[in-house]
C-alpha cells in the first residue's frame, strides 16, 4: 500500500487539503514515482505451538473428527 505527501500536516487550511488530495491521488496512480512511502502489512506463519494448538482443540470441539482420524491413522 503507497501512502501520500501529508501536505494537511505541513500547510494549514483549504490548501494543504487540496494538495494531500491530489498527492494521494497521485500516490494511488503512480506509486513507484510519486509515493512518500510503503506500507507492508505481514502476519507471521504459524508456528508447531499453534498448530498442535490448534490440533488439539479440533480433536475436543469435534470429537466425531477426531474418531474419524484415529480410524484412519489404524488403517494399513
């Protein structure tokens, strides 16, 4: 995500809101020319406490599922 010149931050009145209109504008059609920054938003995978977290929770929430498992891990 490319964020604009925060020009309201830096002139006061109608003019600095006309222009951080346009710089985000601006931003929004040409981001690798005339964006101030870039925002990356990351979410971590997860790691083996979840997923056996989350494992274990699945086996109590639905026992039927967990039957269904074990029935499978005795199958040759």
């Amino acid at each position: 995500m490319a964020t604009s010149v925060p020009f309201q931050s830096v002139v006061d009145g109608h003019i600095g809101k006309v222009l951080g209109s346009i710089s985000r504008l601006l931003a929004r059609l040409w981001p690798s020319m005339l964006a101030l920054q870039f925002v990356v938003v990351c979410h971590p995978k997860p790691g083996v406490r979840q997923l056996i977290h989350w494992s274990e929770r699945d086996r109590i929430v639905s026992p039927i599922l967990g039957q269904v498992l074990d029935r499978q891990d005795m199958t040759p």
